[in-house]
C-alpha cells in the first residue's frame, strides 16, 4: 500500500512471501523434532525452580529450538528485502493503542531489523534460548534466498 504496487507486483510479493512462510515453518519444524531443544521454563522448572513462572502465561508444547517467530520473520524480511529495498524503513503500527503492554508504533530502519527484533522479544518472556533466536534467524534468511533464487517471471 505504501509503495502503491501494481496489481503484478503485489501478486509477486504475496507469491514470495508465501513460498518463502511454508518451506520456513517446514524447515523449522524438522529442526524443531531433530534435535529436539527443551523450552527454557521446562529447563528453569526442572533444573532450578519448580514454581518459577514465566512472564509468558503459554508454554507451547512442541521443542524450542529453532525459534519458528525467528524463522518466519526472517524469511519474510529477506524476501520483502529483495523486492523492496535493502534500507526500506517502515513503521509498525499492529499493536498501537493496546494497554496490555507497550503498544506505540514501531520504527524500523530495516526489515532485518525488525525481524531481529521480532525473534530476540521470545527470549525475555521465557519462551526461547538466545540460540533458538539467532538460529532461526539463520534459517529463515536461507530459506528467503532460496526463495529469492527461483526463476520468477515478470
């Protein structure tokens, strides 16, 4: 909308990211049951502190590692990248006027930006290992160059 894409380029857009979303959440899901990485509130609960509770009320039931936010958002900004520039800053506004938490609009100079923003927020609530973060993010840009490397016809 921003860039008043024509109907071909938004169908291109939309094409990509698509691709790009399914073979990341397949990618990821394999890696998920390969190795699979307890979450770090099993760990905490297990090793630690049986009590502890996370500052996130859900501890989803399949393996951490890789993180699937990471893998998706980086495959997506790596995709939306190559249509849309490298250095394309944006603002998020999804989560603005919420009070649940701080929900302000978000600058992002870039979309690896924000989508490293996206997988790091997983770590503080409990959720995730900082390695679940970096190695999604490694995956998800592969998958978004591989995505990038079909042969597209305008």
């Amino acid at each position: 909308k921003n860039e008043n894409a024509s109907l071909e380029t938004a169908l291109y857009t939309y094409a990509k990211v698509s691709i790009a979303l399914n073979d990341a959440g397949v990618a990821c899901w394999k890696s998920k049951y390969t190795y699979n990485v307890e979450r770090p509130v099993t760990y905490i609960r297990r090793v630690m502190d049986p009590s502890w509770l996370p500052h996130w009320d859900s501890n989803p039931s399949f393996p951490a590692y890789p993180s699937g936010h990471a893998t998706f958002g980086a495959a997506a900004a790596e995709v939306l990248s190559h249509i849309y520039g490298y250095n394309y800053s944006m603002v998020d506004k999804s989560h603005q006027d919420r009070t649940d938490f701080y929900g302000m609009p978000r600058t992002f100079n870039t979309l690896y930006e924000m989508a490293a923003e996206n997988a790091y927020s997983r770590i503080p609530l409990g959720v995730h290992f900082r390695m679940d973060a970096e190695e999604g993010l490694r995956l998800g840009h592969k998958v978004g160059r591989k995505v990038n490397e079909m042969p597209f016809k305008k």
